[in-house]
C-alpha cells in the first residue's frame, strides 16, 4: 500500500487543503485583526489560519461579538 494512497489519498487532501486555505485565511485573519488594533495579529493569523474555513468563522464570530 503506497503511503500517499493511503485511504483513498487522506494526506494528499490534507495537504491540499492546507496549501490552499491555510495561507488566504491566515492573511485574511492577520490583516484584518492588524487593522482593527487587536493584539497578536501573526498569531491569530497562523492559529486560525491552520483551522482555514472554521478558523475564519471563528474570527468573523468574535469580531461580530466585540461590534
């Protein structure tokens, strides 16, 4: 069994996903928090960056909840 097909390709999708969403929803998250004068923008940029789509509900979420 080849590691990379390895259940029906899991780490080719992971990585996939995280090459995509990681970096547009860190930045986005970086950028926005560094506007708004939140604290630890690079910080909430790659934490939630790392989580992508559920990452960018939770940021929108709290900046909703502080708005």
């Amino acid at each position: 069994m080849d590691l990379l097909t390895a259940y029906n390709g899991l780490l080719i999708r992971a990585g996939l996903y995280l090459l995509i969403f990681w970096p547009t929803v860190g930045y986005y998250v970086y950028s926005d928090t560094e506007k708004r004068g939140l604290k630890n923008p690079q910080l909430r940029g790659i934490l939630l960056g790392f989580l992508g789509i559920l990452g960018l509900l939770i940021h929108l979420g709290m900046i909703q909840k502080q708005d």
